[in-house]
C-alpha cells in the first residue's frame, strides 16, 4: 500500500497497511514514503520490541521518494534483518534552492545486527547543481557495541556541493561496499569501531601490502595488491575523507578521481586506525591531491596508495610491530613522506619529484632502521640493468634475502640500519641492499646516467658517496 505524505508525516506500519501515529509491534513491517515539494518533513520508526525484518522503501511505487527541496527524513530501526532502500531511497532537488539552504537530509539508525541500507540518492538537477548541501548521516549498530553482520551497499550524493556524509558501524562484520560523492567541497566520514569490518569483497596479495582503490591503471600489472571497490569514492574538486577505524580485521578504501584528470584538490585526513591486521588503501587520480597525518597504530597492518597525475602528495605514519606499507606514485612532480614502524620504531621517508621514477623501498624484521630517500627528476630506475662496478655490487645483493632485487631497489633488513639517499637529475639507476645489523649509507647522485650499487652483508658498516656528473659507475660490496 502507497500513501502520499505531504509536509510533516509521523509513520509506523505494516506489512500490508500504512499508518499515522499508532504502533505496530509485529515483525516484517513495511514503510513507504511519496512526498512532493518542498520543506517536507517525515519520521518513520520501526523500533517497537525485539521486531524484525522490517522494510522502509521496497522497489517501484513502493519506495521511498522526498521530490523537492529542503526536505528531512528520518528513519530509525530496531531488531535484526532491517532494510532501507530495498530498490531505491530517493530524494531529489530542483531549481527553487537559494544558495543557502539545504537541499535534502536523511538520518538511518539501524540498531542490532544484520541490517541493510541498500540504496540511498540524493541529487540536484537543474540551476541547483552549483548549491545545496545534501546530508546523510547513516549509523549502524549501538553505543553498546553489539551490532555485528550490518551492510550499506549503495550510498551516492550525486552532483550539488558541500555535501556531508557520515557513516558510523559499531560492532562486528559491518560492511561499506560503495558510498559516492560527486561534486566539489563534500565532506566523507567513517568512524568504524569493532572487528572485520569492511572485510568482504577484498583479500591481501601476500607480496604487497594495501587494501581498496578501484585503480584501472595500476591493476593489470600488479603494482599494489588488493585493490578492490572503493568503500569512499569522491569525484570533483576540493573534497576530504576522514576514516576512523578502532578494532582488528578492518579493510578500508578512499578514493579520489575516478577517471584521469576528474579529481582536484582533494584531502584524506585524519586517517587514523588503532588495532591489528587492519588495511587502507588510497587511490588519488588527478591534481593536487593529499594524504596527510595518516597514523596506523597496532600489527599486522597493511597501507596502500596510489597517487596518479601531477603534485600529489601523502604523509603517513605506521607504528609498532610487522607493518607493511607501500606508496606508488605515477605522474610529474610527485611529494611522499613515508614512515613505516616494522618491529620497532622503523621509519621511512621517501620524497619523489619528477616523471616516470621507480622505487621500491622495504624495512623488514628489526628494530629501529630509518630511511631518507628524495628522488628529483625524470625516468629514474625506469630502464636499462646495472652493469660494470655497480652491476658487480648488485649481483652480490640479488637475492640474498631469498627475493630478487631491481634497479630502485632500497632494502633494509635486521637492526638498527640507516640510509640517506639523494639523487638530482634524469635516468639514473641505482640499488642498496643494508642486511644486518647498525649499518649506514649515505649517498649523493648529481646529474644523469649515473649508475650506483651497495651490498652491504653484515654489521656496523659506512657507506659514504657522492656521484657528480654524468655516465659514473659506483659499486661497493661489504
């Protein structure tokens, strides 16, 4: 049954009747909504007793549907195996906004365990495409923390600006498969509290580390592992993601631009997950992108990001214990400041600024080594095999700790290493391999077709060097 509900509506149903103002304590109640105009405002609760199996918006006639602007929508459920947007949550604006007003707003509570927000769309059409803000504020579980199994499939704030959406799970086995924002100036936030959260449609390539970020350009050749549907995408200029994840288990992924070119100015802040075997993945595909003060505290976990295009930049910070992270950066003018704390207190710091340069950085199985590497320049390590003194020095490293290196190739293993790496200027090709324990290096590249290789196979070793000028070929094996 449909019933149209014209400005303020107070809605509690069944399966089979539609009414005003009286409860309904049966299980498998169902709630549609047909509002049109403006500054329309509706509360359905289906939150009586333990009930469950309840349905607000169905498919069709039988959806939920606010046509015009300025209106509010309120849905709150209890018990288990609760749906909203079975076929489609719609609230749509038209001409009639003024600049400050809000478009359209819906808040979802769905409290207990294995509950549903299926399909939710607001969207501006017309002269409002440049206002609004939408809102959706969706929260899943309880304070309690006991909501376990619940799912959003399908969020999307399509076209307007300053859009805000927020996402709150408590609990265990919540899943975020696809929430999207479109336009400029949105706001995304997850705030995530439990265990295997997020988990289901990804999985962890053994070889690398990350999770999440729709990255067409990167997959086919495998240059960051897991990387599956986003569960924040947002497409425009000057939009920020905030993600919060407290628990063990997590798989989380933001990303930025879609298409090449589509995205500008967007931030990823505030990222921030305490627990265990936890893993983000960041995929930025335009200008002028940014990840900044990510902090990963806790084992196990797992970072990846994928910047694509020109002057992006990211930050991040990863603590404790058995951590892998990787930063892949592909385009011109390029920034990373990359710590990564594996065992213990291990940090990295890798700054790329150029086109077409390679590297590929490791910190595994010891305490306290510590990294610098800034790359300045074009097509770095992006051809061509060490040969001569540095060829010599890089057989000598290959494969020694059971894997086989590549010109770019940084890698520190066991305790307490440090390397300072500073290369300016185009197709060099260089490697270092730091096995043991209290080695150092410090290296300086100037200028272009340089080749360099150190091996360093033991304890307390110095490595200082400095190549300046063109065609040199540096080899040190210890």
């Amino acid at each position: 049954m449909i019933m149209k509900l014209i400005k303020t509506a107070f809605v509690t149903s069944t399966a089979l009747t539609l009414s005003m103002g009286t409860a309904a304590f049966a299980d498998n109640n169902a709630a549609y909504l047909d509002q049109q105009g403006d500054y329309n405002n509706a509360l359905i609760m289906q939150n009586y007793g333990g009930n469950s199996g309840n349905i607000a918006g169905n498919t069709g006639a039988t959806s939920i549907l606010q046509d015009g602007d300025a209106n509010d929508l309120y849905v709150s459920q209890q018990g288990s195996n609760n749906r909203v947007g079975s076929g489609t949550f719609f609230q749509r604006s038209d001409t009639n906004l003024g600049p400050s007003d809000l478009a359209n707003k819906a808040t979802i509570t769905q409290f207990s365990d294995q509950n549903t927000v299926e399909k939710i769309r607001q969207n501006a059409i017309g002269a409002s495409l440049a206002v609004g803000p939408n809102e959706v504020e969706v929260e899943q579980g309880t304070t309690l923390g006991t909501g376990d199994l619940n799912y959003i499939r399908d969020i999307a704030q399509e076209r307007g600006a300053n859009n805000y959406l927020l996402i709150k799970q408590t609990g265990a086995s919540n899943y975020t498969y696809s929430a999207r924002q479109e336009g400029n100036d949105n706001d995304a936030r997850l705030v995530i509290s439990g265990n295997g959260n997020g988990v289901s449609g990804l999985s962890l390539h053994p070889d690398y580390a990350g999770a999440g970020g729709n990255t067409g350009l990167l997959s086919n050749n495998n240059h960051v592992g897991a990387f599956h549907w986003a569960a924040i995408e947002q497409r425009g200029t000057g939009n920020r993601t905030d993600l919060t994840i407290s628990g063990n288990n997590n798989q989380y992924a933001i990303q930025n631009g879609r298409y090449r070119n589509s995205s500008e100015d967007n931030m990823a802040q505030g990222l921030l997950i305490s627990g265990n075997d936890n893993q983000l993945g960041i995929s930025q595909v335009g200008s002028r992108n940014d990840v900044s003060l990510s902090t990963i505290a806790g084992d196990f976990n797992s970072i990846g990001i994928v910047q694509t295009v020109d002057d992006n930049w990211a930050q991040v910070t990863v603590e404790t214990s058995f951590n892998k992270a990787r930063v892949i950066q592909d385009g011109s003018r390029n920034n990373v400041d990359h710590w990564v704390n594996l065992g213990h207190s291990q940090t990295a710091t890798i700054d790329i600024l150029g086109d077409d340069n390679q590297l590929n950085t490791q910190q595994r199985w010891g305490n306290g080594n510590q990294m610098s590497v800034s790359v300045t320049g074009n097509r770095n390590n992006a051809g061509g095999t060490l040969s001569g003194s540095a060829g010599a020095a890089f057989a000598a490293g290959d494969s020694v700790t059971g894997l086989s290196m590549s010109a770019g190739s940084l890698w520190q293993h066991l305790h307490n290493n440090q390397m300072t790496m500073t290369v300016t200027g185009d197709d060099n090709l260089f490697a270092v391999l730091q096995r043991g324990s209290g080695n150092m290096l410090n290296g300086t590249v100037i200028g272009s077709y340089n080749q360099a290789a150190v091996a360093q196979n033991g304890n307390n070793n110095t490595v200082n060097f400095v190549q300046n000028g063109s065609y040199n070929n540096l080899g040190i094996i210890q």
